[in-house]
C-alpha cells in the first residue's frame, strides 16, 4: 500500500507542472505570448522551452509575411496611382496629339514597371517556397552574359557604358533565365553606382573554386552597414533611386545563386579607396569545358 501511495505522489508532482502547461498552452492566443515555466521540473522546464522558441520563430516569421505584404502593397500602389492620374488627365479637354502620346508614353512605363514588380514579387515568392530554379541545362556562358547586358542597355540611364570584358569559354549547367536574371539584376544596381566614368566592367574568370562573375564600378563606397543589408527583399538605397528600382532585385538574386550551389557577394571598397565589386560564384561540379 506504501509503494502505491508512494508511487502515486510521484507520478501527480511529475505530471501536474505537465498538465499546468497544456492548460496554458491551450489558453494561448496570439503568437506572442509565451509559456510559463516557473516552478516546473527540469524535464518540463526545457520542453517549455522549445515551445517558446518555436513560438518566437512563428511569430517572427508572421510579422515577416506582414511587412512583405504591407510593402510589396505599398510598392504597387504607386505606380498604379501615377498610371491612373495619367489616364484621367489624358481624358480631360481638349489634348493635342502629341500631349497624348506623352500620356500614353507615362502610362506605358508606370505599367511596365508594375509588370517588372509584380513578377519580382512572384519570383521572390517561388525562391522563398524553395522553388526559383526549374531546370539545370548546358548554358553558354558567353551568349548568357552578353544578352544579359543587351537588355540592361535598355533599361539604364543614358549615358551609362556597360563595358564586357573577359568572358571564358565554358558551359553552365544552370537555369539559364534565372541565372540571366541574376547578371542582370546586378548590371542594374551597379549602373545605379557609378561614378565619373559612368561605366559597369562586367568581367569572368574560371578557377580551381569555379567560375567568378565579376561586376564593378567606380562609384560611391558602400558602409559596412549597407553591405550588410543590401541583399534584404525591398531595401534600396536612399541616394541610389534609379530606373524604377524596388529593392528586390538582389534578394532575388541571391536566392538564385543559392539554388544552383553558388555565392553572390559585395566588395566595397576596391583597391582605388572607392568603388563596387559584385561577385557571382559558381561551383566546378557545374561547370562543363
């Protein structure tokens, strides 16, 4: 009768503090609040533990799907406000022909940007879904890169010079839209950072590390601080705002390059004290001859 008694007490001051947290845990009803562990049992304590850190990993993760929804809406809504404030200025009195075709031509780019954002956003949803990279095929490194640079030409300012140097003979298995989209999308922010020269060197070199994609410039210097967050989704340098830039382009870059095994990193400054160098890494397992 001793031995039960004995064994009773045990197992009710062992499972008290484990009934005490389900109650709490059930009474839980918002992802920041958090699980008592005073007075518990060391086995206790430290599964209450993990619950709470799963908890703060929940409620950090639901507060970064709201700042993306809130911004990726603030995004979008300003160039769909220029778009319609446009189109009703172009309805109102009489217009010449050639007001018209200004309007037409505002509204026309304000679209096309939202277009560039709205499949940003999408690509950066599939890259966070772990999905950004359909297919790996031989892809012709010198034709990849200079297309890439054909068609940032058309989007940078004026007067920027993209300058192709260097490019060695060798073969990519990769996803060739989306590692195009990542040379491109660095092209781009580096044209936002030139200096006097008003030009981008977009450069490669293949060694016993892989394939370096070199892409510098001779612009401003970057802060410790701004390399560090450069590659966050939606940060965009305040002295940098240029051709319709949102701050996805890098995020969305880096998660590229992560999916075919790759590194894409920033040095700043170059030799010269000033300066940019993005570097896009791949690995030797795919690089063919």
């Amino acid at each position: 009768y001793k031995r039960q008694l004995l064994a009773w007490l045990v197992s009710t001051s062992m499972v008290r503090p484990v009934v005490a947290a389900a109650h709490a845990a059930e009474s839980i009803s918002t992802l920041s609040e958090r699980l008592p562990d005073a007075g518990a049992p060391d086995e206790v304590s430290r599964l209450v533990a993990v619950l709470n850190t799963m908890l703060a990993r929940l409620e950090a993760g639901a507060e970064r799907e709201r700042d993306f929804l809130a911004t990726s809406s603030h995004e979008l809504r300003r160039p769909l406000a220029a778009l319609v404030a446009e189109l009703e200025l172009a309805r109102r009195g009489e217009r010449s022909r050639e007001d018209l075709g200004q309007a037409i031509d505002l509204a026309l780019g304000d679209a096309r940007a939202m277009g560039r954002l709205v499949d940003d956003l999408l690509l950066h949803a599939r890259s966070r879904a772990g999905a950004v990279v359909s297919n790996d095929t031989p892809v012709d490194l010198v034709e990849l890169v200079a297309e890439s640079v054909r068609r940032c030409e058309r989007v940078v300012d004026e007067g920027v010079r993209i300058r192709l140097g260097d490019l060695p003979d060798v073969h990519v298995a990769a996803d060739g839209p989306a590692l195009g989209r990542v040379i491109e999308n660095v092209i781009v922010n580096s044209a936002c950072r030139t200096g006097a020269s008003r030009r981008v060197d977009v450069a490669a070199a293949r060694d016993d590390e892989g394939l370096a994609i070199a892409v510098t410039t001779d612009g401003a210097t970057l802060t410790p601080d701004a390399v560090e967050r450069l590659f966050a989704a939606f940060t965009r340098g305040d002295d940098q705002p240029c051709f319709g830039q949102h701050g996805l382009g890098l995020a969305i870059a880096k998660d590229i390059v992560a999916a075919h095994d790759g590194t894409i990193d920033v040095t700043s400054p170059l030799e010269d004290e000033r300066g940019v160098r993005f570097t896009i890494r791949i690995p030797p397992a795919r690089l063919q001859a």
